[in-house]
C-alpha cells in the first residue's frame, strides 16, 4: 500500500495540482490585499464613502449582511478578471514561444532547391498544355 501511494503522489499530476494549490494560496492573498486595501477604498470614494461591508438589515433578532455579500461578490469579479488577465498574459507568451519554435524549425531552401522546384512547376505546366492539346 505504501508502495502504492508513493508511486500516486509522486506522479506529475499530483505534483502539479499541489504546486497550483500553493500558487493558488499566495495569489489568493494578493488579490485579497488588492480589493481591500486598494479597489474598495477608491469605491467606498467613489460612492461618498460609503463602506458596502457595513450594510445590513436587521429584521428582529436577525441581521442580514447583505454589504458582506455584495463585497464578497466584488471580491469574485476581481479575483475572476485577476486570473483571467494571468492567463492571457501567460498564453500570450506561450504562443509567442510557439511562433519562435516554428520560425527555427522552418526548412531553409537553398539555390539549388529553389531551382530545382522552379524546373518541376515548369514541367507541370508543360505538362498541362500538353493535355490539353
């Protein structure tokens, strides 16, 4: 069984899936600190001061924090662009690094080849008239 599950957790996949968990963490924090301390003061401004984490409605003994959920909305939406402009950025390079790769790969034709393929476009054409007559 150890066996087993030594061979599980150290599979590439696995791997991965924790180091993304880990990334996944540290960004999380991020992003947090950025709508707290950064985007929800400049819309707390923007609104006259008005800080959304405050709203309530208390109806008896019941209070619901609607401001909570509106900024935990917020915080969804930016979280949400946050790692959609990362993927971008990231599939923006990958596909420049494609392009590279391709661009290295290309055959280069040299005069003989050029000249070569020139002298059987050629005979193909000849070869078209000749049928056609």
């Amino acid at each position: 069984m150890w066996k087993e599950f030594k061979a599980f957790a150290v599979k590439g996949n696995v791997i991965d899936l924790a180091i993304g968990v880990i990334i996944g963490g540290a960004f999380s924090k991020i992003v947090s600190s950025l709508v707290n301390d950064i985007i929800m003061p400049i819309v707390g401004v923007l609104l006259g001061g008005v800080n959304l984490t405050s709203l309530q409605l208390t109806y008896g003994k019941a209070t619901v924090l609607y401001g909570q959920f509106i900024q935990t909305i917020l915080d969804f939406f930016i979280v949400a662009f946050s790692i959609f402009m990362v993927i971008k950025l990231i599939t923006k390079f990958k596909r420049k690094k494609e392009e590279e790769i391709v661009e290295e790969k290309a055959p280069s034709i040299d005069a003989k080849e050029e000249l070569l393929m020139e002298i059987r476009d050629l005979l193909k054409k000849d070869r078209v008239r000749q049928e056609e007559n």
